[in-house]
C-alpha cells in the first residue's frame, strides 16, 4: 500500500482520537526552575519560591514520561501510547499559537491539559503528511495561565542514503531592527533535551539522523529555537507578552550558527525570525503584547 492508502485505511481510527484529552500535573519545584535558568545562562540562584516564570517557560514543564518499554526506535513514544497511531515514520515540530493569561510561579502545583484538537492528512511538497494539532491549556492556582495549539507534522520515511526533503527556500526578511546571533551548541541542545525530557534522536545521534531521517548532521530542536528566538524578541518588549504565533521553516543544525532578527513593533505587536547560516528563513514569529 502506498502511503496514502495507509493514511485512508487509519483515518476512521485516527478520527476517534480527536476531542481525546488527558491531564499532565506538574509540581513547578524550585530545583527544575534553577536547572532551567543555568540552561539559559542565568543565574541559578536568582529564583526563589513565589517568584513569576517567564510566560513561556511553561514548555519546560509538564513532560510525557513514557516507561522505556513503549519508547520506539527514533526515541518518540510507539504510537497509540500518547498521541494517535499515525501511519507515517517521521513526527517534527512545525508552529504553534499561543495566548497568555498569567504566569506560572515557582511551587505550583500545577497540570497541563492535553488534548488532540485536530488531524489534517495533506499531499505536501515533499509527499505525504499529516499534521497533528494538539491544544495544551495549562492551570495553576485555580486559574488557565495559557493556551497553546502546538502543530507537529508526521511525514514519509526517506530511502537509505537520500537527503530529506525540505520546502524551497525563502531569504529571510531584510527589515530587521535588532538581531542576536547564537551558536547552536550540543550542549546546550542536550541540555534542553533533559530538561523537556525529549529523546527522539535526531536531536543528538548524528548517524541516526543521517542514515535513517536523511538529514546532514545532529538536527536543532525546533522547540530550543522558538525559545530562543522569544527570548531575543523579549529583550525588546514594548510591554507584557499576551501571545504569539511562530512556525519553523526549515530545518537548522547543531554546530551551526543561527541570527535572530526582530522587525520595529507595529501597535501591539512584533515580528521576529531566525535566519540559518546561510541567510536562509528558518522560523518566523509574532508576537502580540498587552496595550
């Protein structure tokens, strides 16, 4: 059967999932909080018990522990233990939506509700795909703090030896009023991959990535690059955070370097983006802010 014909023949199981939900609880402890800010090259020591957390710092809780019996060959749950049994072999991060309504704070005894809002089958460029959207809504202190739909696309094995398919390139935007230029460090990825309890492993085995995924090297989480690209974007708020929309373009690679660039902000709202070595679009963001 062809990939579309697994994906017509899974579509009725698969549409059972939707409206599925299941809730997260995670104790916001202080020791995870400091593990989080040294990852992020801030001091440690700087947190204590009350204090607010970046709004977006609540993606480095809240992690799916699946026991290593259910853990698949690329790291990831087998599927049907946490997210639906889609046919295809490959799942990356592609955007998200995200609306704030208050932070979390050091000690909460807080839980994430997680929950398959929709699965889109699609022919893409590169064959193939469904997208799977998952609506997390994050409480804490009787109260929602945030709302996020993370969209992840699941695509088509690549034949041994092939380079992966990505979308056309586009140049990065020429408009930039700010930038920050980082290095993408394995460390600092490895870090991050602990810290969000993240295994699948083109994210730190490079033959992996090579040989079965069709990627060049060790692949940058997409998750690490919005954060980074927030936190760029934040140094230069014009007031608080009350969402954003970002989608990743293409994919970047550890022991590359990547520029992030912000736009002048425009009312209520910012744009931002990371452009890979090549001056390449990578990921694209906007953030909106309280008046």
């Amino acid at each position: 059967m062809s990939p579309a014909d697994d994906i017509a023949a899974a579509l009725p199981e698969l549409e059972s999932w939707i409206g599925r939900s299941r809730l997260v609880p995670e104790d916001i402890a202080l020791s995870a909080v400091r593990r989080a800010a040294a990852t992020f090259d801030l001091d440690p020591d700087g947190f204590k018990p009350g204090d607010e957390l970046p709004p977006h710092w609540y993606s480095l809780f809240f992690a799916d522990m699946p026991r290593q019996s259910v853990i698949g060959h690329d790291g990831h749950p087998k599927k049907g233990a946490f997210l639906p049994p889609i046919p295809l072999p490959r799942r990356m991060g592609a955007g998200r939506r995200v609306r704030f309504m208050g932070n979390l704070r050091v000690g909460d005894a807080a839980a994430k509700k997680v929950e398959v809002a929709a699965i889109t089958p699609k022919a893409g460029r590169t064959g193939q795909i469904v997208v799977l959207t998952m609506r997390q809504t994050i409480i804490a202190r009787g109260k929602t703090l945030a709302v996020d739909e993370f969209d992840a696309i699941y695509r088509e094995a690549v034949a041994a030896g092939t380079a992966s398919k990505t979308s056309p390139p586009a140049a990065a935007p020429a408009d930039s009023v700010w930038s920050d230029t980082v290095f993408l460090d394995p460390v600092l990825v490895f870090r991050y991959s602990a810290i969000t309890w993240n295994a699948h492993r083109i994210h730190y085995d490079a033959d992996y990535a090579r040989g079965e995924e069709g990627y060049p090297t060790v692949v940058q989480n997409g998750g690490l690059t919005m954060h980074l690209l927030l936190d760029s974007a934040l140094k230069r708020a014009p007031g608080r955070l009350a969402g954003y929309s970002a989608r990743l373009a293409r994919p970047l690679f550890v022991g590359d370097g990547v520029t992030f660039h912000g736009a002048a902000p425009e009312g209520r709202t910012m744009r931002a983006w990371a452009a890979d070595k090549d001056g390449l679009l990578a990921a694209e963001m906007t953030l909106e802010f309280e008046a």
